[in-house]
C-alpha cells in the first residue's frame, strides 16, 4: 500500500518536558582532608554524569499523506556510575595519592616535552609537491547566482516560504507555507493548520527569522489546502505562481521548506510522474482524492505545504504528501498537489471564505475490466442530466485514460464547475457532462 497520509509531511511534536537534571552536590568540590577521610573510610566517588534527553523524533504512521500529530518518547538520559575503588588503593593517604599524581604530571609533562623535542628535530621538509602549500583560490563573486540554477532559484524563493508552528488541543504540528500577498496571506496544506481550526494557535516564522502570529483564513479538507494570514505585518515577499498544466515528466523542480524543523531547507529533483491520484489528508475516502505531481526532490515531515518550484523560480505545486512503507522518511517518491487547482481554491477561499469542489452528482467504483463503474447517480446531478446511468463504465475522460474510480474523481477535481468535459464509455459511446460546483463541508 502506498503511504498517503499528507501529515507524513508534517513534524508533529509533544510539548517538551523537564529535562533531568545532574545532583547539584554531585560536583561540589571537596578538601584534600575529606577526600582522604571519603578514601579511609572505603567509600566510593559518588559523581554522575548525565546525557540530557534527545528531542523526540516524531513516529509517523503509514498513508501516502503522512499522519496528524504523533509523538515518541524520548531517549532516556544514561548516567556513568561511580567508579570504583581498587583494594590497594582504598586504604592509601590522600596526601600520598596526590604527591604521586603530581609527580606522574612532573614525570609526563618532562617526557612529552623531550619526545616533542626529538620529534622535531629529526622531522625532514618534503620536495614533494603538497596541497597545504597550494594559495587557496581567489574569493567567489558575489553576484547573481546563474538563471536557471537551483541556487538561482533558492535566492528567489527562500524570502517568500515560512515555517508554520501549530498549536492545537493536545496536540502540536509543524509545516511550511508560502506568502501570497504582501499583507500577509499564505498558501498552505490543510492538514498542517487544522489542528489551530477550534481555538489553536499558529505562529509564522519567516526566512529572517522574525515572528507573529496567524488565523485560519479558510480550509478545504477534499483537496488538502488552506489559506492562513499572518497578523500585523506588510510589505512582505511574494511568489511567483507558475502553471501546472503544461509540465513535462523529466523537468527539474526545486522543493523548498522545514522538514524536521530545519526551515528554510532546499533540495532539488525531477517531475517524476503526473496525474497521481492520492488520498489527501489521509481521509481514505473519494471525496480526498487529488491529482498529484510525483517528484524525486527530497520531501520529509515538515515540507508540507512548502513550494514546488520550475527553475524560472515559480512555484509549480505545493508539496502535501510522501510514500513511506518503512516510516523512515522521504524514499524519493513525493507528491505536490498542481497549482492550478491550489490557486483556484486559493482564490475562492480569500474572497467567500470557502472553496468550491466540483462534482458529477454520482457514485463510481471500479469495474472489474478497468475503467470507473457508475453507481447512484442523483437526480438532477450533473450526471443526470448529461445522460450517464447507473453501470456505465467510464475509460476516457477527454483525452485521458482512466484506470480506475481514483482516477476520475482526481479528474473532475482538477477541473473547474461549469467546465464541460467528455466522458468515453466502455461500449464507445461518448457523453458530455457540464461539471457542478458545491460548496466544500468543513468539520
């Protein structure tokens, strides 16, 4: 099975806990006369040392769409015990004990200084050419870095990408996002920010590492984007929008976001594939399907809601989700949700608060030969009224093949309401259907 859990992407972390701390009178110092009682006595040295716990490293579940929040446990912190004694030694003066360390240092530190000496002057200078005594090369220039290059496009991109820390009901999520206005809207996925949707708290970091807080400006859990706005702020930079229909599997894309919290990361790959269908948000269900771009540029947990980008520097697709059959990470398979269908919700979200899902008014299946089964169709759908019946097997739509229920459903979502499109059946038939719009439910 395929990992489609977009929240793969995403870091989720527990709030962080006390570390252990050291005994404070573990290494409080101590007379010569108590260290020579502590040895008289038979006692052993008490000190401990302590490894402060690791940062939890989030455990991510399975689905193509990383899952929501997770937490791991920490290590646990390892302590050196006392050391112990030996026999001989147990019953020895401290004053003798230190005489004797100090005469060891004496004895060393005359032993190193004649072995260094020696060392020195029996060493012989090499006519042999070496790299040390190379000059090093001249300062690179500080311009431009080349047009069409990944670091070309990173100076384009990284002022315009933010990291997004959320803040929900016992849980917390991390991801990234990009900025669309300059008064503050940003484009990112729904399953990084909705954990904030019933009274959490997101915060925007951006590239210069400066802070302020955000509010939910709209969501749409069926195709995994939402639109946040950071407060109090202006004259921010922007992205450039590029366009998704007109890629080309093999073309070099940049990724650009916080995976593991390490923000502002830049990795760079090729469109792997096109027209993936994956289950956005980890719904599991028909109504989260999407028509993914497949990339090899590195995408981890954090990266969610980050910028795809060509190497003109404009954002192609928003990276949402990773295949992951061991949970270990990005595997070189991620999936970008295509900009054309983000900006148009994008845009529907910023000016009615609320996006639109285009729909048949029918359920599919898959039929056993290939293609997509019509099941019920409602009355007065879309489907309805372009003719389609229950038990058409749908294989074409326009002019791509479909393969399964999948397939179409990311088809039609791709496409705007009102649009019309032309269904090829089994049998050879064709229908031409006129798309609906209704508004996307929100929980």
């Amino acid at each position: 099975m395929t990992d489609n859990d977009p929240s793969a992407q995403d870091r989720h972390t527990p709030e962080p806990g006390t570390p252990e701390q050291p005994n404070p009178e573990a290494h409080t110092g101590s007379s010569e006369r108590e260290d020579t009682e502590r040895y008289r006595e038979g006692g052993q040295g008490t000190d401990e040392f302590r490894y402060p716990p690791r940062t939890p490293i989030g455990d991510y579940a399975q689905g193509g769409y990383p899952t929501s929040p997770h937490t791991q446990s920490g290590y646990t912190a390892y302590s050196l015990g006392p050391t112990q004694s030996s026999p001989e030694r147990r019953g020895m003066p401290g004053r003798l004990v230190a005489g004797v360390a100090l005469l060891a240092l004496l004895v060393g530190g005359g032993a190193g200084a004649a072995t260094g000496y020696l060392a020195a002057d029996t060493a012989t200078e090499s006519s042999a050419p070496n790299a040390l005594n190379q000059p090093p090369p001249p300062a690179r220039q500080t311009g431009n870095a080349p047009e069409g290059s990944v670091e070309a496009v990173a100076e384009k991109l990284k002022p315009s990408v933010v990291q997004l820390q959320v803040r929900g009901f016992g849980s917390a999520n991390e991801g990234s996002g990009f900025i669309l206005s300059e008064d503050g809207y940003i484009l990112t996925n729904n399953h990084v920010v909705e954990a904030a949707a019933r009274g959490g708290r997101i915060t925007v970091v951006f590239h210069d590492g400066e802070e302020t807080s955000a509010r939910i400006v709209g969501r749409d859990p069926t195709t995994d984007i939402a639109v946040v706005r950071a407060e109090n702020v202006s004259g921010l930079t922007t992205v450039e929008l590029g366009r998704s229909d007109d890629l080309r599997v093999g073309e070099s894309v940049v990724a650009i976001g916080s995976p593991y919290e390490l923000a502002g990361t830049v990795t760079a790959g090729i469109v792997s594939s096109l027209n993936r269908p994956v289950t956005a948000g980890g719904q599991g269900d028909q109504t989260t399907v999407m028509d993914a771009i497949q990339t090899d540029a590195a995408i981890n947990p954090g990266n969610s809601g980050g910028p795809l980008a060509n190497m003109q520097g404009q954002v192609i697709g928003i990276n949402s989700a990773i295949y992951s059959p061991s949970q270990g990470g990005n595997v070189g398979i991620g999936f970008a949700i295509p900009i054309d269908q983000a900006r148009r919700t994008a845009d529907e979200i910023i000016k009615n608060g609320h996006a639109t899902q285009t729909y048949i008014g029918a359920t599919v299946g898959n039929a056993p030969s290939g293609g997509a089964v019509i099941g019920d169709v409602e009355s007065g759908s879309p489907a309805e009224q372009a003719g389609l019946k229950s038990g058409d097997v749908v294989v074409k739509m326009d002019d791509r093949r479909i393969e399964d229920a999948n397939a179409l459903v990311a088809s039609i979502r791709t496409r705007a309401p009102g649009e019309k499109a032309t269904f090829t059946l089994a049998d050879g038939n064709t229908v031409e259907v006129t798309l609906g719009g209704q508004p996307v439910r929100v929980n």
